[in-house]
C-alpha cells in the first residue's frame, strides 16, 4: 500500500483543564506532563483531580480528561 508522503500526523488535541481554578489549554496527557508544563518542580507539594487527592507514585500514569479540574497544593505548616 502506497503511503502519502503530504499525509500529515495529527497533533494532539489540546484538554480544556483547570489548574488551581485557572483555565488552561495543555496537551499533556498525564498529571505529570500537566505538572512539568506548567512548572511544577521538585516535591513538596500535593495534587487532586476533581477532588480526588492522587498519590504521587500514580501521577506519570494518572490519565487527563477534557474539562477535569486539577488542584495543586502546598502543606500549610504551624498552628
């Protein structure tokens, strides 16, 4: 079978997300693809998906959805 050398590969389509109540477009596909594109460095931080805490073994594999929203948090120390 000939293949069409104008043929082009589609670029993924970008997820309308949340992120810490702001609106953004990403096509991240994992929670840590979002993390890095956005910034997101080192630890000390914690991360849920519309309202599920996900435990950071599981973010490379923790797949996006269109519309989810995503909170990223930092421990609050002291009383």
């Amino acid at each position: 079978m000939p293949h069409d050398v104008n043929a082009r590969v589609a670029a993924p389509a970008a997820l309308a997300l949340s992120v810490n109540g702001e609106h953004v477009a990403s096509a991240a596909a994992t929670l840590v693809a979002l993390l890095a594109e956005r910034g997101f460095a080192g630890g000390g931080f914690a991360c849920a998906v519309n309202g599920q805490f996900v435990p950071r073994a599981r973010w490379a594999e923790h797949m996006l959805a269109d519309g989810d929203c995503i909170d990223v948090v930092a421990p609050v120390t002291g009383g």
